[in-house]
C-alpha cells in the first residue's frame, strides 16, 4: 500500500486475468509502486491457467495481500470442477485449454488451492460519495461476458440492481471504458473492464494492460486510465513452450507480436 501526499485523492490499481503470466504481473507490480504509486491494489481474478507459473503468480498476490475477486478458472482449480467445452472456442482451443487447466490441477501448491478457494465473489468499495464494485465477469456470475458493444439496457439494469457508480470487471480480456446516463441528475455511471494482466486478446496486444483509477473525493471526480505496458513477453513464451503447457498459448502471444508489429 503507498500513501498519496493528498489524503482526499485516492490512487486505485486494479490488475485482472494473469492466467499464470508471471513476467507480466512482475511488470505491472513495478510499474504500479514506481510509475502509479497506488495507495490502493486489487485483482479481479483468474491467476491461473494459461502460462507456466500458477504457483508463483498466486504467491506474489498472497505476499503482497492483495484483495482478490474469484475468477472462474480459479473456482475451477480450487474446487477440482469439470472442464466444460464452450461452443466459441474451435477443437484446438478445447484441447488447449483442458490440457492447461488439468496441469495448474496437477501442479497448484496445497496452500495455493486454499487460497484460491477462500477468495470472494465481489469486493465493494467507497469513497467519500464514490461507490464501487470489483467483480470479475458480471454480478453474481464469475462467467458472464461483458463487453463494450453489450446492450446499454444491461449496463442501467446493472447499476441499479447494485447501487454504485463504479462497476470494475475483467474476464473478458478486452478493456474498455463506457460512462452510462445515471438516475441521478447530473451524474453518470462508469464501468470499466480492466483488461487482462497475461493474456490480452486485444489487437495491439503484445502488453500487459490494467487499471489506473484515481478518486478525489472533495471534488467526487473520477479519472480511469487503462495502462498498457511492455514486458518480457519473450520469457513468457520461451517458458510456456518449455512447459507442460500447451503451445497454443505461446502462439496465440507471438500473433500478438506480429500484430503489433504490423501496427494492426
């Protein structure tokens, strides 16, 4: 926890979806203490799966004691449930991903599934006026996908049904920033999905993203950044493919490279 100067300006990092990248959190950890100089961190979830350091990932969150949503992969590890097919993802994908989840299942540390089953479902936060929910798909759904293009009747339901002007969600690996019309006169409501940490699924996306939110609670004003940063993403995926963990996801990092490198 850092400390801002102005005690009324709260400096909030919140980091979703590292799927075991452990390069990627080290990077964003340090460019939270040294860029950001959060008062505050917290995690949306899903630390597993995907990239070879489960238990390292879920130990640098433990020794940080940084407050974290359940994501659905790690509901799945910490509770040993089916790995289910999802219709959007072709046979390689389901392949892939039962392979990954099963290796996390073999290799998660006893103490780390602890962890990852006491973890809980929301964190609710306020600021002065400002009111704010961490979840890490949808309210009351560790699954449910979010996305900028959802129907903006979803978004109001949404609100309402929790009574915040803040709704910070992730999962879906794609960040995006949305204001809503408020109830309230004058007063919009914000939601904001962080972006994943390990595997971002955006376009440009050889980075790790997250969330900057800066709170002033004297002039209730709001400020969300969504952070893009570089990282080793070489060792990530010279250490997936010396791993149990299927190349897939070391493919799906180097077309992010070619991505970026393209400018697409």
């Amino acid at each position: 926890m850092y400390l801002t100067k102005n005690t009324f300006v709260q400096k909030i990092a919140i980091i979703s979806d590292i799927h075991g990248n452990l390069p990627a959190l080290n990077a964003v950890i340090h460019d939270i203490k040294t860029v950001f100089q959060a008062d505050f961190i917290y995690c949306l979830g899903d630390l597993t799966d995907g990239a070879p350091w489960n238990n390292e990932v879920v130990d640098t969150i433990r020794a940080l004691q940084i407050p974290t949503v359940m994501g659905n992969h790690d509901e799945r590890i910490a509770f040993n449930y089916e790995v289910l097919s999802l219709k959007k993802h072709n046979l390689e994908e389901q392949q892939a991903r039962l392979k990954t989840i099963n290796q996390t299942k073999n290799t998660i540390s006893e103490l780390n599934k602890a962890f990852l089953s006491e973890l809980v479902p929301d964190i609710r936060l306020n600021f002065g006026s400002v009111s704010c929910l961490l979840v890490h798909g949808g309210s009351g759904n560790n699954e449910e996908y979010i996305y900028e293009y959802t129907d903006d009747e979803l978004f109001k339901r949404l609100f309402k049904q929790e009574d915040v002007n803040i709704i910070v969600a992730g999962h879906t690996h794609l960040s995006f920033i949305k204001y809503t019309d408020s109830d309230n006169d004058g007063q919009r409501n914000l939601f904001v999905n962080a972006g994943s940490v390990g595997r971002t699924k955006e376009m440009n996306g050889a980075k790790a993203v997250y969330l900057w939110l800066t709170i002033d609670e004297l002039q209730n004003k709001v400020e969300p950044v969504l952070r893009k940063i570089d990282y080793n993403i070489g060792e990530t995926i010279s250490g997936i493919r010396n791993s149990e963990v299927p190349d897939f996801y070391a493919d799906l990092l180097s077309k992010r490279i070619k991505q970026n490198q393209c400018g697409d």
